[in-house]
C-alpha cells in the first residue's frame, strides 16, 4: 500500500533509473530546512568540495555490461 501511495503521489522513483547526483543534490539542498547562516555555509561546502568532483555521476552507477 505504500508504494501505491508513493506512485499516486507522484513521490515513487525507479530504482533502475539512473540519477545524476548533481540533479538529487540540488533537489535535497532546496528541501533542507536551514537557517539562513547554516545553509549558505553547507551551500558553499556543496559548490566548492562536492559537486566539482560528483555533479556529473550517476547513481545507480552504470554497469559494465
């Protein structure tokens, strides 16, 4: 019933399906619930240290084939 729930919703996510880490970040950050000082701190954290080196992988990562 939950996942029907999810689908109806629109909250339901292949698990197949491939995501771009830098797309589901993005997306995360928005949703956090900061304060003004935290979140322009993690923000920079995000921009300078994380997403240079992880905003184009995908996840689930691709599988050799």
């Amino acid at each position: 019933m939950r996942k029907e729930t999810e689908i109806i919703e629109g909250r339901w996510r292949n698990p197949d399906e491939e995501i771009v880490f830098g797309v589901y970040a993005g997306a995360w950050f928005k949703e956090r619930d900061y304060a003004a000082t935290t979140r322009e701190r993690n923000g920079r954290a995000l921009r300078l240290h994380v997403l240079p080196t992880f905003e184009r992988t995908s996840y689930p990562p691709r599988r050799n084939s």
